[in-house]
C-alpha cells in the first residue's frame, strides 16, 4: 500500500468525523453490556479491531444474556453481517485500479455509516481507495475506543442494563428506515418482526431472532417472485395486446392505402373520359 499524503488523511479524517462522534454514542453502551457478559477491556477492543460489527457486537451480549445457544448466536450474527459483503461488492469498480491489499483492507472494514460517506465522495470524483480506507479505519479506532471505554464504565458504575440494550434497538430501528420502502422490504421487516414475537410465544426465545430473520426473508423472496410472475403475465398481455394494436393500425393503413389507390384510379379513369 502507497503511503498517503497529509493532506488525503486531513480529508479523510474531516470525512469521518461525524461518522467518530455517532459511534462514541452507541460504542459506549455496547461496552457496557460487553462487561455485563465478563469481557474485559482487552477482549472487547480484540473484538472490535478484529470483528468491528456494531450491530452483531450488540446482539452477542444481548443473546448471550437471554441464555441464547452458541450456534444460534454465531449464525444470527452471520446473517446479520451478510449485509457488509453487499457494501463491499458494490465497491469493485473503484478497487479495479488499486492493489489488491488494499482492496481487501478497505472491503473489510466497510460499515453501514463509512458506506454512505463512501459511495457520497466517490460521486463527487477526486476520491481515492486510500483515502475511503482512512475513512474506515479512522471509525473503527473511534469505535473500539469507544467500547474500551464502555467496559470501564460497566465496571464502575452500576448502570441498567435495559438502558444499554435499548443502544441495539435503535440501531436496528436506524438500519430498518434507511432501506428503500420497498414492498419487499416492508414485508421482510413485518414477517421478521411477528416471526420472532411467534418463537417467543411458543418458548423459542433463544432462536426467536435467527428465525424470524429467516423467515421475514423467506416471505419477502416469496412475495417477489410472486410480483414478478405476475408483472411478467401482464407485460405479455400487454405487449400482446400492443400487437395486436400495431396489427389494427397496419391493417388501418394497408386499407386506407388501397382506398386512396382505388380513388385515385377512378379519378384517372374519370380524367381520360
């Protein structure tokens, strides 16, 4: 990797800024609730430089506190941060330039916020991998701080763990109402949402979220295949009916063309008598 100049870094650094201050706000309770489950600080700044998901770093405690099963948390989590590997994706036709160091670096530690910065400063040009990857890397160290900071809070201080677990809600809420209203999206979010409120009823609280995650999925997949096929049956009779329109028209013509003709050879025969 190329060494950046200062002042790529003084822009980066501007970039993540706002991105910093909002993960001191919520980097904070999920330490809190990591020194809950006796992680200490080293452990919970191990995690967050090497795991650094906000949202899976929240929902480890909070499983884990509900006596959630091993397996039950590690493929919720997954599930959760199969969302990162569609942020890296979309990034490739800026990384076909860089090193593949690089790339990698940068695609790894994309998250929901740096995303949006990202993707709003390579529009306006005169942006580069480097400095996105400053970007992300200028968050993540706010947000493992902020999490180191949070355990030592925990430890002294006895705070409710109900305020802190709130920190994961909101930020599912945020994650919810940043996604593009789409009738598939709505149907995911309310499948998931009765999905896990049905585990819960019926004693599966453990798995209530992996599950109605799968199921809100399922059901929104489900509801989209089903639009499809029934878009797809309505552009066939449409574009059959627009053939046989087209037909009328050119059959309209091909009369109105052989009328003209025959009017035009009455006028002649008329002109010769």
């Amino acid at each position: 990797m190329t060494m950046m100049s200062r002042n790529h870094l003084s822009q980066a650094f501007r970039a993540a800024v706002p991105i910093m201050l909002g993960y001191v706000a919520i980097g904070i309770p999920c330490g809190i609730l990591c020194d809950s489950i006796g992680l200490n600080a080293l452990q919970v700044f191990l995690l967050s430089a090497l795991f650094y998901s906000g949202a899976g770093q929240f929902m480890i405690p909070n499983m884990y506190l509900t006596s959630a099963p091993v397996a039950s948390i590690i493929a919720s989590v997954s599930l959760v941060n199969t969302r990162q590997v569609l942020y890296a994706a979309s990034f490739a036709p800026e990384c076909t330039t860089s090193s593949k160091r690089l790339a990698f670096f940068f695609a790894a530690t994309v998250t929901d916020e740096s995303y949006g910065v990202s993707i709003a400063k390579f529009r306006e040009g005169d942006w580069s991998v480097g400095r996105a990857l400053a970007v992300n890397l200028f968050s993540q160290s706010s947000w493992a701080l902020s999490n180191v900071v949070g355990v030592i809070i925990g430890s002294l201080v006895d705070i409710p763990l109900q305020i802190a677990a709130f920190a994961m809600t909101s930020i599912f809420i945020c994650l919810l109402f940043t996604q593009r209203p789409t009738p598939a999206n709505i149907v995911a979010a309310v499948s998931a949402a009765v999905g896990v409120y049905v585990c819960k009823l019926i004693g599966l609280g453990g798995a209530a979220i992996l599950l109605g995650a799968i199921g809100g999925v399922v059901v929104a997949m489900a509801v989209s295949w089903v639009r499809a096929r029934v878009r797809g049956g309505a552009d066939g009779q449409d574009a059959e009916a627009s053939s046989l329109d087209g037909a009328d028209v050119e059959g309209d013509a091909v009369a109105g063309g052989a009328e003209g003709e025959g009017e035009g050879r009455l006028r002649g025969d008329g002109g010769e008598r």
